[in-house]
C-alpha cells in the first residue's frame, strides 16, 4: 500500500488496480472512501480501461476478430508497477503483455498518477501507444464515497450540486447490463440532485454529454462534502447497490454499448483514438 499524506489528509492507494483505497480526514478521522465490503461491493475506486462499462455478450471487436472482455476492462483487476513513489506523488504503470493481447489486442503503457495538494487528491490517466498503428480505448473513473459521513444521517440526507444548470437524462439501462436506448429525465431543481434509493432502481444515471465539470456531494444536516471535478471528461455516471451505504461519482470517456447490432471498436460511443507514438492524458480530482 502506499501512502500520500500532509497535514490535512492521509490517503492510501493500492497497486492492485491502482485504486484509491482511502482518503481519511486527519483532524477528525471522517474516511471518505467506501471500504469494499465483499459480501455488498469489492472494490474502492476502480479504474476503467481499456472500456467503460458493458460490451455486448462481453466481446469486444476489433478488425473483424472477437476478444472476450468484461465489463469496465481489465485493469480494475490488475497488478500495476509503482514507478515513482513520494510523500505527496505516486505514478503506477500497467504495460501490455501476452495476456492483455488475447483479450484487447493493442500495445500500450497505461498510467495512473496520483498527486495530493491541500483537500485535492488529483487522479491523471495517461495512455502511451506503444503499437506500430492507432490504438482505440476509454478511460473512466469509478470512486465510491461512504454515505452517511457523519453519525445519524441517512442516504436520502445527501444531495449531488451540479456547477451548472442541467436537464439531466439519463440514458437507462437494459437487463443484460447495457444502454438500452429509452432516456428519462431526472429532476435537479437549483442544481440539485436530492438521492433516493428509487432512483437507482434499474442500474446507475448515466448522463451523457454533461455541462457540469464539477459535481459536490453535500449532507442537508452538516457541512462535510466531497467535490468531483473532471475538467475533459464528457460522460458522468451516479450509482449505488441496493442498500449500500455509497454512492459512486463516475466521470467517463465513454459508456456502456446500446442494445443492438455490435459495433466495431473504432465506432464505440465515446472512444480514444491514439495514434503511433503518440501520448493521450487526462485528469479528474476529489477535494474534501
């Protein structure tokens, strides 16, 4: 596990997955991150590559050819390298191998990086193509926050800011995971998004397309919060499980495949194109 901290926060990542483990308030020893219960969710804050979200029948296509591939990728589940470790920078690395080309077939070093300033852990994503051609891939981040924050409160105490007026749509899900092609409109009166346990009840809000860059999670009783800024990602997930004491803030690039013919990989909705040699980053940040 490594460990980021300062005078404000301590903050541990683990290198399976390169995932945020915990953000824990110092002053008071308030834990900002969902602590991966097995039996309800088992994971913290997973990183989504090479995919966001489902592929239909698990398959991804690319040049004609099929590779199985789960929901949100590989990486989630895989061993990083830890590159560079400070007290208030981290760098982990995942490199293609013989394993990763049966089910994506392209070269690559993805990095995640970690770096802690004040309230602000900030999570940048860089992708390398390492391949003799374009590369094509998503990127996403899937960060879970402990509801309630504080002793007494409940889920429907918690609400979702938004930076900018919205008319949210969600785009719902089918029973086999993915998009299925109907929108609903979602209420935020003055930005707002009061949560309830119903919202959730067919899967998470995917939002496609979002005006907001900047989305703070705040309690109606106390002044805790936890803002989610993601300057160049376009796509915002919000999804909890059943009863859980969560509530995941997803900015994407990129989403689940919509019912219907599959597609091949370069026509993905949301997808990266890289080019031979080139770099692709982007950032997203969690402040408390």
């Amino acid at each position: 596990m490594v460990i980021l901290e300062n005078e404000h926060l301590k903050v541990a990542i683990s290198s399976l997955g390169a995932q945020i483990h915990s953000i824990n308030e110092k002053l008071d020893g308030t834990e900002y991150m969902w602590q991966a219960n097995p039996a309800v969710w088992p994971f913290h804050a997973p990183n989504l590559f090479p995919v966001v979200g489902g592929l239909k029948d698990n398959t991804l296509n690319v040049n004609q050819k099929q590779y199985t591939l789960g929901r949100h990728g590989f990486a989630r589940t895989s061993n990083f390298r830890r590159i560079e470790s400070a007290p208030h920078q981290a760098i982990f690395e995942l490199r293609y191998d013989e394993e990763t080309l049966k089910i994506y077939p392209y070269k690559f070093d993805f990095q995640v990086i970690y770096h802690l300033e004040g309230r602000t852990l900030r999570v940048s994503y860089k992708v390398i193509n390492m391949d003799e051609g374009s590369i094509y891939f998503s990127v996403g981040a899937h960060p879970a926050f402990n509801i309630p924050l504080a002793e007494n409160d409940n889920f429907e105490d918690y609400y979702l800011e938004f930076n900018k007026e919205e008319k949210l749509i969600t785009h719902k899900s089918s029973t086999n995971g993915l998009l299925s092609g109907e929108t609903l409109a979602i209420a935020t009166p003055n930005q707002k998004l009061f949560l309830t346990r119903d919202l959730f009840k067919d899967d998470a809000l995917v939002f496609k397309n979002i005006k907001s860059r900047e989305v703070i999670l705040k309690s109606t009783k106390h002044s805790k919060q936890v803002k989610v800024s993601y300057p160049h990602l376009t796509f915002l997930g919000i999804w909890t499980k059943g009863d859980a004491p969560f509530i995941c803030i997803e900015p994407w690039l990129g989403c689940s495949d919509t019912e219907g013919p599959a597609k091949d990989i370069s026509e993905k909705e949301g997808i990266q194109m890289l080019k031979h040699g080139h770099v692709f980053e982007t950032d997203y940040s969690i402040t408390v």
